[in-house]
C-alpha cells in the first residue's frame, strides 16, 4: 500500500473513533439524571410521602403552613406518585399546585421543579364532622352526642298529639320539611346548668346554601323533648329529641353545628347527620 493511502486509511479511523466518542457521550448524557426538587407546602396535620421512595417523606403538625423540599434525581419525564395521608382523626381535603382534586394520591410527571400543596382538615371541622355517636366536649361545660336524624321527619311530627289525641303540629309550609335530631347532653361543669339553654341557642343545623335553622319553639317532637328538659347537675345526662323546620333543598347536605371549645377559645364544631 502506497503511504498516502495509509495516511487516509489513519485519518478515517481517527475520525471514526471521534464520533463513536461523541455519539457514546450525547447516548451517556441522555439516560443521565436530572436534577429535579419538588416542594410540597402542607396545612394541618398528616404526612405527604413518595410510593416507593423513603427518602422523601413530609410530616405536617400543627401550627400549620410548614413546608418540605426534596430534591429527586430522576431521568426526564419520569412519574412519581404522591400519597397524602392524615393524622388519626384529621381528614386530607384537597391538593393544590402541580396536584389536583381531594383523592389520597396524586400521579405526577418531573420535568421540571415542581410545587405541590395538600390540606389537611380537623375533626369537627365542617369538611370533617364527627360522625353519629361521637361524644364531644363543647363549650360552656357541656358534652354533645348526636345519636340520630330523620331527614324527612314529616310523618313523625305530625303525629305529635297531646292529652286529649289533638295533633299539634300542622304539615310543614310547601318547600319546608321537619328534621328530628335525637341527641344527649352531659353536663361536666360546676354545680348545674340548663340543656335548654344551650341546644336551643347554639345546636344549629346548616346545609349547603349555609341558611342556619335553630330547634323550632313552636314545633313539639316525639318525645322525650330534649328542649324542655330544665337544669342538671355535673355528671347527669339528658337525651332527647330537637324538631327542626329546614327549607327541603336543604336536606341532603345537612350538618348540625355548635358551640364548641378548643381549649382556648369558643369556636364551632361540626357533627354529621347522615
């Protein structure tokens, strides 16, 4: 072979190894990891973790509104999937940011920094009432355990007669309808109180369009009349029924609220009534 033809022949492997080179190291830099932080901002209680990745897990506690920052290293494009999951009692209401909708996990694509939110509400709170048969501290000394509700308490209320068989509840006006609440009240504070004067002044019942409806004075339920009953004593009980007349577009989203009490301060407290 001639030598200028063993110099072309050098040049073309040189060239060769020179692209092999830079095609191996843009294949390399393409499946290497990126960089990609993800920072989840929490209110109230619970925990917000990485399926799969321990490495990552954000605890919220009271006072609210921390904030946690984790920094993946994963390749373009790849998907985590989030898991919001409340303190005992707590309930996860909604993601926010880069996640959406109240399901307990949110399925998410890291392409770039990412900003995700998560609220978690407390029982009582109108998004978390205590269900049926829960016994809850309120204010002014008072314990409160709704045991039961009829919705549509029509038929109930106006079978109500007094002594002599004569009804006393007319038919409820057109668009109306009765609700009973059967519930007890505990007194723990000192000396005596009246049941009456708290279930009729703060056990309140709301729906949807937020209209409150106070224990109705001119409807007598079924008895035991839970509004009727006068002062007990620290440690006695009184159960009972409160007849409510709510407007009816009202009643599938009915909750009874009252006076309740944190540890420092009055606030309202939410119980369930379905």
């Amino acid at each position: 072979m001639r030598r200028g033809s063993t110099h072309l022949v050098g040049a073309w492997v040189a060239t060769a190894a020179v692209v092999g080179l830079l095609l191996a190291s843009g294949a390399s830099a393409a499946k290497a990891p990126r960089t990609v932080a993800l920072k989840v901002k929490w209110t109230g209680s619970g925990t917000v973790h990485v399926t799969g990745n321990k490495a990552f897990t954000c605890r919220a506690t009271v006072p609210t509104g921390n904030t946690c920052l984790h920094t993946f290293h994963v390749r373009r494009g790849r998907r985590i999937v989030l898991k919001a999951v409340p303190l005992a009692g707590w309930k996860m209401t909604a993601w926010a940011g880069a996640c959406k909708g109240s399901a307990a996990t949110c399925s998410l694509k890291l392409k770039a920094r990412r900003s995700v939110g998560v609220t978690f509400v407390p029982p009582g709170d109108r998004l978390n009432p205590y269900p049926l048969g829960t016994s809850v501290l309120v204010a002014e000394g008072w314990r409160l355990k709704v045991n039961s509700a009829i919705i549509n308490a029509d038929t109930q209320v106006e079978a109500v007669t007094d002594q002599y068989g004569d009804h006393l509840n007319p038919p409820p006006p057109a668009g109306a309808q009765y609700t009973l609440v059967n519930a007890t009240m505990t007194y723990v504070g000192g000396g005596s109180s009246g049941v009456a004067a708290y279930v009729l002044g703060y056990a309140v019942i709301k729906g949807a369009g937020n209209a409150g409806y106070a224990p109705d004075w001119q409807c007598t339920p079924p008895s035991p009349d839970l509004g009727a009953v006068g002062d007990i004593y620290s440690g006695q009980s009184a159960t009972g029924n409160l007849c409510y007349e709510i407007a009816s577009n009202d009643a599938s989203t009915l909750l009874l609220s009252a006076l309740g009490t944190n540890g420092q301060a009055d606030q309202t407290v939410w119980f369930a009534l379905h």
